[in-house]
C-alpha cells in the first residue's frame, strides 16, 4: 500500500496509473483497488505476455474483461487447509475444493 501511495505521489496529477498484475495463483486487491484508474490481469501470460500486454496497455487490443476465477476480499476466506494440501491430491478431495467459483461459499471481491 505504501508503495502504490509513493508512486501516486510521483506522478503528475490527472495521469492515469493502471496496474498489472502476473501471478500464478490467489491475489486479492482490496488494499489498493481505489488507488488504480485500471487494473489488467495477466495471470500466467505466456511466451507472448510481454507483446500482449504492451498491445493492451496502448490500445492496440481490448482485453475484453473476462474474470476466469475467484476474486478474494482477503487472504482471510482462504481455507486453511490449502496451506498444507497436496497440490496432487487423490480423487477423494478436489485441490479447488474451497478455493473456486465452484465451491467459494463467501462473498467474492469482484463477482461473476
């Protein structure tokens, strides 16, 4: 948070400031959400992300504004036994258990 305060500072005002974010797993946004004009989720971009996301960023693609997954509001509605789960587990217990859309009986940050 002081980081994102320290770079609003520096620039000039009026000038949009768009996060991007690449990440391979749960990112939650609420700390700084209303400090950014925009923010563009790369999640894992691919040999290309650079080339895609400097076509976003100036406009040359839309990035269309899908949300493939769950938006958390804290780190807190997590459920704790994923810090210990096996990322390969058995059929009996789904690694996403808890964690999806699919199975996140809480109040998502962004809805669907």
């Amino acid at each position: 948070v002081e980081l994102v305060n320290q770079l609003r500072d520096a620039i000039p005002r009026g000038t949009p400031m768009v996060a991007v974010l690449m990440h391979g797993g749960v990112v939650t946004l609420p700390p700084v959400w209303d400090q950014f004009d925009a923010v563009l989720d790369s999640f894992y971009p691919g040999i290309y992300g650079g080339q895609a996301l400097g076509e976003a960023l100036f406009g040359k693609i839309n990035p269309s504004g899908k949300l493939p997954v769950t938006v958390y509001e804290s780190d807190h509605q997590l459920p704790g036994h994923i810090q210990h789960q096996d990322p390969y587990p058995s059929d009996e217990v789904p690694y996403s258990m808890g964690l999806t859309y699919k199975y996140f009986t809480g109040e998502p940050f962004l809805p669907f």
